[in-house]
C-alpha cells in the first residue's frame, strides 16, 4: 500500500491544525497551560514520549477479516489531552472546524505517530466523522506502539466506555442491499453469504420496498420517515439506496421536500443511490444533472425564494443499466487510500487480489450523470459568496452517454452545514464476503462525509 511522503504528510496535517480539526469541542490540548498552544503537554523537556499505531475501520482491523483484507482509515484525528471531550450529539447538528492543537491526522495506511508528548496519564481521542475512541493511556519516555486491538474504530454505540458511533437510519429497498456493508463494519449481524442478519439495534431500518434483516424490527416506512423532519433530525445520516417504489405522491408533497432540505441544511447526511436518485435530484436539483431522457429533475424546478417545487417537472432517476470496466478513483487521497488494499475484485466475492485505483470494476449502474453545476450556497463571515463545486470521486465509461467517462459517485453541499451523496451503481451489487472496491468507496465516504464543515454559511 503506498504510503504519504513525509512532507506530503506534514502539509496535511499543518493544514488540518490552522483550519481543519473536527470534533464538538476540537481536540488536543489541556487546562495546564505552561506554554505550547498545546497547553503544554509537548513541555517535557527532552523526556518526552510518543504514541504510534495504526486506525482501522470498524470491524476491519487485523484478526477481524482474512489477512490481507484489513482496511485503515485515512484522516482520522488523533489526539491526546488530560480532560474528556464533551459527547458527540445524539441527534443532528452543525460540526465546524475549529483548531486542534498537538493533533494528527492518519496517514493514507491509517499510521499515525503523536508526539513529543510530556509523560503521564492522559485520554487518547481517535475520531472520523462521528466515529470516536476515547481510551485512557499512560505515556512513558520514548515511544509507545498502540496495540491495533487499541485503534480500531467502534461499530456500536457504548459512549460510557468511550464509543460512539453515527446515529444512522438505514432504508431498505428492493435491489441494493447497501445494509449489509453496514452489517460488515459490525453495526449488525451478518449470515456465511455475508448478507446483513441483524442490525443488533446499532441503525434504525425504514421500509421502501425492501425486505427488513431478519431479528430486526422497521421503525417505519421511507414516507413517514421524510414526513417528520423531527424524526429526521434523530439521525446523522440517512441512507436511501434504490427501490423500485416509485413514492410519487411522498415526492409531490412540498413540505416532504422541505424537510429533507432543512435536515441536510442542520448537518444531516443524505445518502441516495441509482434508482432512488429522485430523492436527491427532484429536492436538490441544480448541482447535479441526469442522463437519460426522464431522468433529470432540471433546476429550474425549485424556486429559492418561495422554497418551493414545481413538481410537474420531476424526473424519476430510473435510467438505463451497464457495468463500467474501467472505473476510476478520481480523488487523490481516496486514490491512494485504495492502491494495493486487497479483498475481492467481482460481483462473486471469489477473485482476491490487488486493488488498481485508476481501472476496477464497478458493477450495476442504473443512471448517469451527465452534468455537474456549481452552486452558490450563501455567505461566509466577510459576505463573500461561497460557491460549492459538486465533486466527483468516481468516474467510469459505458453509460449510454457516449465515449468517456462520467461521474458516477459525487458528493456535494447544499446551502447550509450537511452534505449529499450520490452514486449511479448499486453499493453491493450481490451477496458475498468481503468489501469489492465499490463498497470500499461508500465506507471511505461514510467516514469522509461525516468530517466538519470548513466553510458552513453564515446565517
């Protein structure tokens, strides 16, 4: 696996520190301020300590999955400090970025080294997005290696002893069952096939054509879900993966739209796939622009100003399907992150090998994406207008849209403090052990879509 170099390394973290550093209340540092903008824990004088070690995703690390397959977490903070950080919210909120002194970020192998650190007795914070370890460790001169046992990411909710989770509402729909990679991270069960058995009460299961794991019980239906912007507001994220349910009359009421928007405007998560893309694109739908004849819901289908829908003008997302050969990590660092992880390459699970992050597989795509628009999504502090850039992640041919590649994962951030993704392919195209590339991009962007705001709008 290709690892940053060090001055690749320095730059991010030197950048993450000034600007970037998540977590409700920031990070590193302590109350005994003798010196250091790190409340002095670096203060130690030549008799200093360091910790090492390696982050890994939940359920992921070494001894969880067959070697070779384990899969690091890229961007995770960590930091020391000898007060308890406040708790995570349980419900939706609005997560700036504020500095954080003595802090680090993993590397693309998920390695961090944290130090000098002044000897004793202190919290080690481990965060991604709403992921957190919190761990009392002992710091001793010289260096420390963490045991992985130690770093890896929790996949169940336990904040008295130290781990929390994203509080997430799991819609199941007729074809992707997006459930069981969750079910793969230990936030639920899985069966010998690797299909999602239980969600052992870590997400909350809402109905939209789909077959609910069995021991689980729905918490309700997609359209009461989307109905209740209260009950909306419980979650950080909430994934809608495709359904064959139309939900046209769920779709035609304004004020259903109107709670998604507000809930993705708190700092909620939305999270829609293929055939469900209407409950993306008919309720934000200048940034990104469909293929296929019926598809789009043009921009000129939402009035700001009223904050209403003319809903004559709604596309159905339901476009056409093809595999694409050669899809393409366009990001840089997901790119890195993916090189040489190992795991299966096909739709069986049986092809083991080396990833190639610039030409895989991606499996039961269902529409394309023939535009990305910016947008203007309000006002930062000194009144400059801030213009949001959908991003592409991925990006593979064989849409019906002619030669080239086209967008196939994007994200992108309405007006406000939450984000939106979107992919044209089913997540996990069928049953079977392991994590294909596919499915390792959503758990990358599960944890990098979850990460604070750098530039939430003002007002």
């Amino acid at each position: 696996m290709r690892r940053l170099t060090t001055s690749r390394l320095a730059l991010v973290v030197f950048s993450f520190l000034v600007a970037a550093a998540c977590g409700p209340n920031g990070g590193g540092g302590d109350d005994d301020d003798d010196g250091g903008g790190d409340g002095g824990l670096t203060n130690c004088q030549g008799e200093c300590g360091n910790l090492t070690g390696t982050v890994w995703a939940p359920s992921m690390g070494p001894g969880m999955v067959p070697a070779g397959q384990e899969i690091p977490i890229f961007g995770a903070l960590v930091y020391v400090t000898l007060n308890r950080p406040a708790p995570i919210p349980t419900q939706v909120y609005c997560e700036t970025c504020i500095s954080s002194p003595g802090g680090v970020l993993t590397d693309h192998d998920g390695k961090f080294d944290i130090g000098p650190i002044r000897p004793g007795t202190y919290w080690l914070i481990i965060q991604k997005g709403q992921f957190r370890l919190e761990q009392e460790v002992t710091v001793t001169v010289g260096p420390r290696a963490l045991a992985d046992a130690d770093t890896v990411l929790p996949s169940v909710m336990d904040a008295v002893n130290g781990k929390t989770i994203p509080r997430i509402a799991m819609v199941v729909g007729s074809y992707d069952s997006l459930e069981d990679i969750l079910g793969k991270m230990g936030l639920g069960g899985v069966d010998g096939t690797g299909s999602m058995s239980s969600t052992m009460g870590e997400i909350d299961v809402y109905t939209n054509g789909g077959t609910v794991p069995p021991d689980t019980t729905a918490m309700g239906t997609l359209t009461q879900l989307v109905g209740d912007l209260n009950r909306l507001k419980q979650y950080h994220i909430v994934f809608i993966p495709c359904a064959s349910s139309g939900n046209s009359a769920a779709l035609q009421n304004q004020q259903n739209l109107r709670n998604i928007r507000q809930y993705v405007e708190a700092g909620g998560k939305l999270y829609v796939t293929d055939w469900s893309g209407e409950w993306m694109d008919n309720v934000f739908p200048a940034p990104i622009t469909l293929g296929d004849s019926g598809t789009d819901t043009p921009g000129s289908a939402y009035n700001a100003a009223a904050d209403s829908w003319t809903t004559s003008q709604f596309g159905d997302a339901d476009g056409s399907f093809y595999n694409s050969t050669d899809g393409e990590a366009l990001n840089p660092d997901l790119r890195t992150w993916l090189e040489g992880q190992q795991g299966p390459r096909g739709e069986s699970g049986d092809d083991i090998g080396p990833f190639n992050p610039i030409d895989f597989d991606v499996f039961d795509n269902w529409n394309w994406i023939s535009q990305l628009t910016p947008q203007v999504v309000g006002q930062n502090a000194e009144s400059m207008d801030i213009i949001d850039t959908p991003e592409a992640w991925v990006i593979g041919s064989g849409s019906s849209g002619g030669a080239g590649k086209k967008p196939l994962t994007v994200t992108f951030n309405p007006p406000g403090c939450g984000r939106v993704l979107f992919s044209t392919y089913h997540t996990t195209p069928t049953a079977h052990l392991g994590l294909i590339p596919q499915e390792r991009v959503l758990l990358y962007l599960i944890m990098e879509i979850g990460v604070c705001n750098t530039n939430p709008p003002i007002g």
